[in-house]
C-alpha cells in the first residue's frame, strides 16, 4: 500500500483491481454490444480506456448524456455523509463540487453510489441505507444527483449535501414528489416553487380581472368611434399579394421590409467575453521579420495574445488573479483553488493549458494570424518542432496556399499535405523533417481508430499522427468536433501536443455543449473537461438565470477565448456597410389556401401522435411535414408527398431488398430525417454523415459503423445482416434533394416574384451582384427557369456539382462582368468560399441554426469587400417561417428550444418537448 497526504490526514492508497473483499471496490465489466446503459456507465466504460468500442453501445433513453437533464428542477438538498473515507486517496475540501455516480455492479451492493473528486478519484461513498433509496431514482433517470461537500473529512466519514434535481414536467413532477415524499426523501426546494407560483398565477388572475374590467369601461365610452382612425399606415412592413408593386426601387423595398440585425442579441462569446473596450487596449507584437504580409493592429493583438496562452504562468504569490481558473490561496500559497468546481491541490501546481480558441469573426484573417505565430514562436523545446494542421478536406490547399503567399521566400516552410490514399508511413522523425504537417479530419479519425483493432486506442504509436508530440495542434473549423462522441472528436482530443489551438467563428452552433468539446481538446484542467460536471456547474446553472453561472463563463472565456468582431472600430477594417432586412411577403390566396390545408394536415398528424403515442410511422409523416411546409412557402409545387409512398413500400417487410426502386425509396426517407434535423439514435447528436440501413434506420456513419464492427444488426430493431455494403447513402453528398418538381415555366411563386423584384431594383445599380441562397436545389431549379426567362446571367454552385463545375461558377462569378448573380445551395456555401465579388445576399428559406446563415453572409461580408452589403430574408407572413426566425433569436440567446437540444429530458421528457416543438411550429 501507498501512502497520500490530504491536509492533516493520511490515506493509505489500495489496489482496487485484487481480490481485497475489504474494499468497496469500482467493478464494471464490459456491456455487450447493443445493450442500452446509461450515460454514468457508459462514461465509466469510458474512463477505462474503451473509446474503441463505445460508440457500438446504444444509450439508455433514460439518460442520455452529460446534459440530459440541464434543465431539470432542484427538489431538495439532502444531508449526509459519505463513508468508507478511510479506503481511499480522493482529495476533497469544504465546498467542493463531487461526483456521485451508480455503481450498479458493485459485488457488496447493487445499490452502491461512489463519491469521486473532478479528477475521478474515489473519496468514499453514500450509506447503505440512503443508497437503496436514491439508486431507483438514479438508474430510471427520475433524479439526477449532484454533491458538495459541507465539512472536513474525517477519519472515517465526511459530511456531504446532495442536490436532488428532477423533471419539470408538470404531470411526471407530480408524479416524483410523491414517490419522493414516500421515501422521505426531501421536497423543500420544489415545495416552496410551487408555493410562490401558485401566488403569482393568482395575482396575474386579478390583474387580468381588473384589465378586463377596465377595457369595459373604456369599450362603453368609445366604442362609437371604433376603428375611425384606422389607416392604411397600419399595413406598413407587409408587401401586397404576389410580391409587391412591379418597378419598385431598391428603396422603396426596403422602406416596406423590416431592418434586421440577427446578430445584435450577440453570441455568448461576445456576451461574456471581454469588453470591446477591454480588447482595443490589448497588447500588440512585433510583426514577425520572416512575414511577408504586413499584419493590421488587431492582428498584432492577435499574435501577442497567442503567444501569451502558449507559455500561460501560474498567479504569483500574493496575487489575487486567477488563471484558466486556478488561483492560489493567500493564506497558504502552496494551495491551488480552481474558482469553478473549488477543487484544490496542496504542494503541487496545476497543469495549465497551452493554447486557446482564436474566434475572430469571419474574414477577419483567422489563418493569417496562427501563421504569424508559427513564424514568430522562435522558443527551443524537447518535442518536435512541426505544426499540426487538421481542417476540412475542401480548405486544405487554402493553409498551403496562405503559407506560401505570407512567408518570404527565404523563410519558407516545409509543407507536408498528409492525405488521401497516396499518403506514405511515416514515423516521427519523418514528421520532424517539415515544419507544418496539413491532414483532414477524416484522415485524423481514421487513424485513431484503426479498423479491424478491437484494443482500445493506445498513444504513442510506432508511426502516422499519433507518433509523435506536436509543437502545435490547430483545427480549423474547429467546431467540427462539437458534438463530444465523434469520432474526429475523440481523435482530436487524444492527439500528443504541446500546444492546442481551436479556430471558429463559431465557437457555439446551437448550445454550451459546444463549447464543452473545445474545452475538452484544449486540455483544462480542474474539472470542467467532465462533461458531468461542466453541465451541472455552467449549462444548467446558466438555462436557469443563474448570475454566479454568468460570471463564471465569463471567466472562463475571457481566459480561453479571444473574439473580436468586424464592426468594432479598434478592429477597423473599413469594411463597408451591412444592411438586413426581412422581407415579409402575403401569400396569393391559392398559394394561402394550399398552406392551410397542408397546416391543418399536420395539425391533425400532432393530435393523432399526441393520443396514441409516438408510432414510428406516424411521427415519420409528421416530421416530413415540416419542410414540406417550409417548401411550400417557396412555391407550392416543391412539397411531393415523398414519405407515403416509401412507408407503403417497407410496411409489409422488415427489411427490404435494395433493388434500384426501394434504395430510391430509402433515400426519400433518409431525405426526410436530413431535412427535420433529427438526431443520431446513437451518439444522440446532430446527423453527421447521415445513412439509413434496409430496415429504415437513420444514424450517423461512424456511429453505426462501430456497431456493424461488432454485432452486424440494428441496435433499433435487431435486424440482422447489417454491414457496411447495406447501408444507403443520400442521393447526393450532402443531403441535397435532386427532386425535380413538375413546374411550368411560367407558374410562379409569391417568394419567386418578390425575388425577382429585389433583382430587378437591384439590376437598376450597376455593379451589384447577387448570392441567392436556398436549402433546397428543387427551388434553385425554379429559380434557374426564371432567371433565364427574364435573360438574366448567373452561376450556380451546389452539392450535385463536381468541383470542376463549381470552382467554372466561381471563376464566373469574379470575372464576368455580365455574370451578376449566383445560385447557391447553403450547405455546400457556408463555410470556405471567398464570395467577395458580390454584394447582395438574398436567402430565400431561412435555416434553423443561424451560424449557418451567418457563415454564409459573412462569405460575401469579409475582408477584401469594397461595396455596401445588403442582406435580404424572404419570409412568408403568417407562416412557419416567421416561426423558424423565432427559432433562430433563441438560439442566439442560448435558449435549449431548439430542435436540435435534448437538454433537460429523458427519452420520454425529450420526446414531449419535441412535440412541443412541432405545436408550437404549426400554431
């Protein structure tokens, strides 16, 4: 036994992995493939070194993952004390945040709760007696419990409270609190909430009695003169039927539309980021000499900020700052606090994080910058020298070709493009003869995980990425790896590096979660790169108001995160103006018509799920209505009755043939879940690289991937053989519909006209071209048909194209003067292209993540823009799509409303808020 040292006690350290039956030892064997478990087991498997075989493990719905319940409720603060102290070297100190985690498989009691520090370390665990009643809870999801410690540890135990947080829900809260008050288990919490919410529902009641008494009064006195004053001022904002007055000016449209600012609510790196004022006074660097492209003042900022988080210090003795976090103890300056989770370390300093997220907004030189600091790092160290590059495979050649152009030709660097299938083994002393190294992240995944390896992952390895210790890692795009279980996460995250680096403009796509994979590759320490904990102490703390929450990632940006944005006038970019309007058009009274009935059949879809349950099929028609009903706002022609046909074709069978017409079918159906958004079964994330096997199942391609490596059938349905060769891919690359819709020529849209009317405004200033941006190609299509019925030039860009085609539409673009408008899939446009050359961006259907939109506006708003920019929404007045704006600004305030969250429920709870989200989309 080893000896440890915590404050003034002594621990004796003890080999948990014998056959001490003296201990309460940590026992998980190894779930068989498919076997739903919960989050808390799945992360243990985890811990244990098993990144190799968990994404072939289905989550329990009555979990979920580490922000399963972000919005759940506190319902009371249990008192009591954790046990079994003297077994175990998990240091502990008054207030500190703890992890208590089932231990089901425990061999001295199924009911077992451990009680573990941030960095996984057991301290103990809960009683017997209160284990049995807490662990039902605990395993059906009811309760998710969090601890704290209120007092020194003792000899033997040591006092802890543990929050119990639970559904919101108002039938299933009902249900809790009286299982709950059964067992005894505490209730204060949630008692006094519905105590004060019962007085203020009953004050709102007088005061809406008192408002109507009011209004009769006022409606006896003057309701001869009702309406006298109405005037057709009242009508300002909304275009008339069919899209508005022919020959209108440019003016003149946007006199009728609404001013737009999407950004102005300000994403949470902005909110709680560092001041604009705070940012212009920060230190700036030489220009490197081996630079050849002179950097801007905000650039200099930029390198010198870089530079510091690559060699971060400790406060010094007697400071009072913190840093990424820590801060250290007056009284004893030997003790290192971290101010999120009060974990503390005594005689040994934290490790600090190399590195940080550059988030400058698009088109501000994001690459320009981590290339000045390649240049300027002069610093000798023990390992390796060469830069690490991960990006998209479409942005590669752009880091090579910015690396040549901004380095003197004297100074240039060794350039290594290490993909594709021509790549060469290479070790690290390989690696070592260039001084920047550019792969993607498939390449990346690819490696971590090697096929056909059933060990977990080990690092280091004799060659390839993983052989070697970077100078640097940098991703680019690197809200890539957002969602925490991919694959490119995981690889991402294990890479060897002295020094991380995250580039994205978007550092946060649709919630905080987001933001917790970046921390996690990033490397802080003191507790936050759990998941667990990251939830329990930022997401759910911040969803509920709370100011401590505020400003603890406030903290925590402004030491990880440098975001400056292009209207700050330090920055200075003399970019021109950007203008945004929403551009509200009525529908004709045919096009009204069609809407309505296609609503009211969802509507009678919703009611029909919400009676009888969420019926597979059922909630496939329903979920297939809502971009039916988006389609329909552009023209009413576009929304086929796609999913009918395809569930007639696979009702009768399991699983299907994949003969030319039921793979076709599949493809309809895979295009129905890409277009709802919905998530991967498995990771239960957002769709990446979207499949659907024969027996209709939707998932993602690397989490699938890994089940058909161990079991070969469906972790839905059961269904058996699955292999990689059954399953579908869209018909496209990337999701795109290559419907093609039967529309007359001369049969055209509301949206269709008012489009054609910007144009024709727009047409009138020499010089403007336009980006006209839509999810759908169909639409792009109708569009292409009227565009050269009114003898207009235009490319076209999308995902049906190979990249020949696209980069023709692009070299368009920049050099025909007569070339005044390109049609652009959004997907395909978002990120990577310089779209400088236009200055006027219409996007035709909005989409549900605004990052998306954002990226690509800020194609066409960038450095290098010389021209006014204007922006213009399309929108449908009184449709879905004002709805999906509203979508949009919640996201942007960091609202888990979106379709995208699953925060806050279980699989029960998620499926409910889901369908609140469909109700409130067709209200």
């Amino acid at each position: 036994m080893a000896a440890a040292t915590h404050g003034k006690r002594r621990y004796e350290t003890i080999d948990l992995t014998g056959d001490d039956d003296s201990t309460y030892g940590s026992l998980r064997s190894r779930p068989s493939p498919g076997e739903s478990i919960t989050q808390s087991q799945r992360d243990s498997w985890l811990e244990q070194g098993n990144e190799e075989d968990a994404d072939d493990i289905v989550i329990s719905s009555q979990d979920g993952d580490g922000t399963a319940m972000a919005s759940y409720q506190l319902y009371g603060v249990l008192h009591t004390k954790i046990v079994g102290v003297q077994y175990y070297t998990g240091y502990a100190t008054i207030g500190e945040y703890v992890v208590v985690r089932r231990e089901p498989s425990n061999p001295y009691d199924s009911n077992a709760l451990r009680v573990e520090n941030v960095q996984r370390d057991q301290i103990g665990h809960i009683p017997r007696a209160m284990a049995s009643k807490l662990a039902k809870y605990m395993d059906s999801g009811a309760l998710l419990v969090e601890g704290c410690l209120t007092g020194s540890v003792g000899t033997y135990d040591c006092p802890i409270a543990l929050k119990l947080f639970g559904t919101s829900d108002p039938v299933e809260r009902a249900n809790l609190r009286n299982q709950m008050k059964a067992d005894g288990l505490p209730l204060e919490v949630i008692d006094q909430r519905e105590k004060e919410a019962k007085k203020r529902k009953a004050e709102e009641l007088k005061k809406i009695a008192a408002a109507k008494k009011d209004k009769a009064k006022a409606g006896k006195a003057g309701g001869a003169q009702k309406g006298a004053h109405f005037s057709q001022t009242d009508m300002a904002g909304t275009l008339s039927q069919g899209g508005g007055n022919s020959g209108q000016s440019l003016e003149e449209l946007m006199g009728t539309s609404q001013r737009f600012n999407p950004r102005e609510l300000g994403e949470v790196t902005e909110k709680f980021g560092a001041g604009e004022d705070a940012l212009a006074q920060m230190p700036m660097a030489e220009c490197p000499s081996k630079l050849q492209t002179r950097l801007l003042p905000y650039q200099r900022q930029a390198l010198a900020w870089l530079l510091e988080k690559e060699s971060p210090e400790l406060p010094p003795v007697g400071s009072d700052d913190a840093v990424q976090l820590w801060k250290r103890s007056k009284h004893n300056p030997r003790v290192f606090t971290n101010i999120a989770t009060n974990f503390s370390l005594k005689d040994k300093a934290p490790t600090l994080a190399s590195g940080g997220i550059l988030s400058d907004d698009m088109g501000m030189g994001k690459t320009l910058e981590m290339i000045s600091l390649m240049v300027a790092d002069s610093k000798v160290f023990s390992t390796s020298r060469t830069t690490l590059i991960i990006a998209p495979v479409g942005v590669m050649s752009n880091w090579s070709e910015q690396i040549a152009q901004h380095i003197k030709p004297e100074h240039a660097l060794r350039v290594l493009v290490y993909h594709g299938s021509g790549k060469k083994p290479m070790s690290a002393e390989d690696f070592g003869e260039y001084d920047v190294v550019i792969t993607s992240y498939g390449t990346l995944a690819g490696e971590y995980y090697l096929r056909g390896k059933k060990d977990p992952p080990t690092v280091p390895r004799p060659q390839g990425l993983y052989s070697i210790k970077w100078r640097r890692v940098i991703l680019d795009e690197g809200h890539i790896i957002r969602n925490p279980r991919t694959k490119s996460s995981l690889a991402a995250t294990n890479l060897m590096a002295q020094s991380r680096w995250v580039l994205t403009g978007t550092p946060i796509i649709n919630n905080l979660k987001d933001l917790y994979s970046l921390v996690r590759f990033i490397g802080l320490t003191g507790g936050l790169e759990h998941l667990e904990i990251f939830n329990s102490i930022l997401i759910r703390p911040l969803n509920q108001g709370d100011v401590n929450a505020s400003l603890l990632l406030q903290a925590l940006m402004a030491t990880i995160c440098l975001r400056r944005k292009k209207e700050m006038k330090f920055v200075d970019l003399k970019l021109p103006e950007l203008s945004e309007y929403v551009h509200r058009i009525d529908f004709l009274p045919h096009e009204k018509e069609k809407y309505e009935a296609l609503q009211a059949e969802a509507k009678g879809l919703l009611n029909t799920v919400k009676r009888k349950g969420k019926a597979q099929d059922t909630y496939r028609h329903l979920l297939e209505m809502l971009p039916r009903l988006r389609q329909v706002c552009n023209h009413w022609k576009l929304c086929g009755d796609r999913v009918t046909s395809v569930l007639s074709e696979l009702e009768s069978q399991k699983v299907v043939d994949l003969t030319p017409e039921n793979r076709k079918a599949l493809q309809d159906m895979l295009q129905v879940s890409i277009e709802s958004h919905e998530d991967c079964p498995i990771c239960l994330d957002n769709l990446h690289n979207p499949v659907i096997t024969a027996c209709a199942h939707v998932f993602g391609y690397e989490c699938i991937e890994r089940v058909i490596d161990t079991q070969h059938r469906c972790p839905m349905c059961r269904a058996e053989p699955l292999d990689l060769d059954t399953l579908v891919r869209p018909a496209v690359e990337l999701g795109e519909s290559v419907d093609q819709p039967d529309i007359d020529p001369d049969t055209t849209s509301s949206k269709v006209e008012a489009l054609l009317e910007i144009l024709k405004a727009s047409h009138k200033k020499p010089g403007t071209k336009t980006v006209i941006f839509s999810q759908w190609t169909s639409f792009l299509n109708i569009i292409q048909t009227q565009l050269s019925a009114h003898n207009y030039t235009f490319a076209r860009i999308d995902g049906t194209m190979r990249a020949s085609a696209r980069d023709a539409a692009l070299t368009s673009l920049n050099t025909n003067p007569s070339c005044t408008i390109l049609l652009a899939s959004l997907a395909v446009c978002s990120v990577g292209l310089n779209l400088v050359a236009a200055n006027q961006v219409i996007l035709a259907d909005s989409w549900w993540a605004p990052a998306i939109e954002d990226q690509a506006v800020d194609r066409v708003h960038r450095l290098g823009q010389t021209k006014p920019t204007t922006v213009w929404r399309l929108v449908m007045d009184g449709s879905i799509e004002d709805t999906v704006l509203e979508v949009q600004k919640e996201k942007r305030k960091l609202m888990m409303t979106a379709f995208k969250e699953k925060t806050g429920k279980r699989a029960r709870e998620g499926a409910t808020a889901r369908m609140a989200d469909i109700a409130r989309l067709l209200r």
